[in-house]
C-alpha cells in the first residue's frame, strides 16, 4: 500500500513539473554589445525582444524601430534537430529575414539571417548574458563624467 502510495504521489510531482526551458532561452548580447535581446515562449514557438540597447543601438535602429527596446525582433521560432528556424527583424535596415539559430555551446548562440531565398546570409555570434541589462556601461560612464566636468 505504502508502495503504491509512493508511485502515486511520484506520478503527481513528475506531471507538475513545468515543462523543461529551451537552451537558447534567456538573454543574449550582440557581437558590438549595442543589445541585449531576451528569447522567451510566445504561444507556440520562441520569440526575441531587445530588452537593453546603448546609444549606438538605439541611433543604429531607429530607422526601423524608433524605440527599439521592447521591439520583438525574433519571431516564430521553433526546433529542429540543433537549430532553431524562424523570422529576424533587423531595425537597421527595417527588413524581415529567415533566421536559423544555433547553440555553439552554453554561451555562445549563433544568429544566421538570410535575405533572398538564401541568397544573401550573414551570421553573428550571440554571448549570453545573465542580467538583462550590462553591468556597467563605459559610454553611460563617460557621458556622465563629461557632463559633470563641465
């Protein structure tokens, strides 16, 4: 009885259980460290949204994304084998592209986004990032400093 029990109280606490993250969930910063994109469930796949960008990084995107932050900018993902295949926004050049995502490994993620049927890729290396903000920007730090010593 006291077996039986058991079994079923493992039974309950193994279905409970949330369903397990996809690895490429969480925060990832660019290659230039201009964004900080955070990849989340939305309805039936993965989505990105930039959650940080610097000066550069916002000035970089405002042609397609006035406020770039909070802009979802991948969109539809969803996996096959080791990769991630869904849409990538780039505000810079305000274009939709195929984007293919790739764990290289447990921090390193990499974005390929094809234009033209395939035609045209360009790939980038992602770093994740724990916060969704930096540390400490030098930029922010300079600015403030200058401003200070006026």
């Amino acid at each position: 009885m006291k077996a039986k029990i058991a079994i079923t109280a493992f039974s309950a606490l193994t279905a409970a259980q949330a369903p397990s993250r996809a690895p490429i969930e969480g925060y990832w910063k660019n290659p230039i460290g201009s964004a900080i994109i955070a990849i989340t469930p939305c309805a039936n796949a993965l989505c990105g949204k930039v959650v940080w960008a610097s000066e550069r990084g916002r000035r970089e995107a405002s042609k397609g994304a006035p406020n770039v932050v909070g802009t979802t900018v991948l969109t539809g993902l969803q996996a096959t084998n080791d990769q991630w295949t869904g849409t990538l926004f780039i505000p810079d050049d305000d274009i939709h592209v195929s984007a293919k995502l790739q764990l290289i490994s447990e921090r390193q993620l990499k974005l390929t986004g094809c234009a033209f049927a395939g035609l045209f890729c360009r790939s980038q290396i992602w770093t994740r990032t724990d916060e969704p903000t930096p540390g400490a920007d030098p930029t922010a730090q300079t600015h403030a400093t200058s401003r200070s010593s006026r």
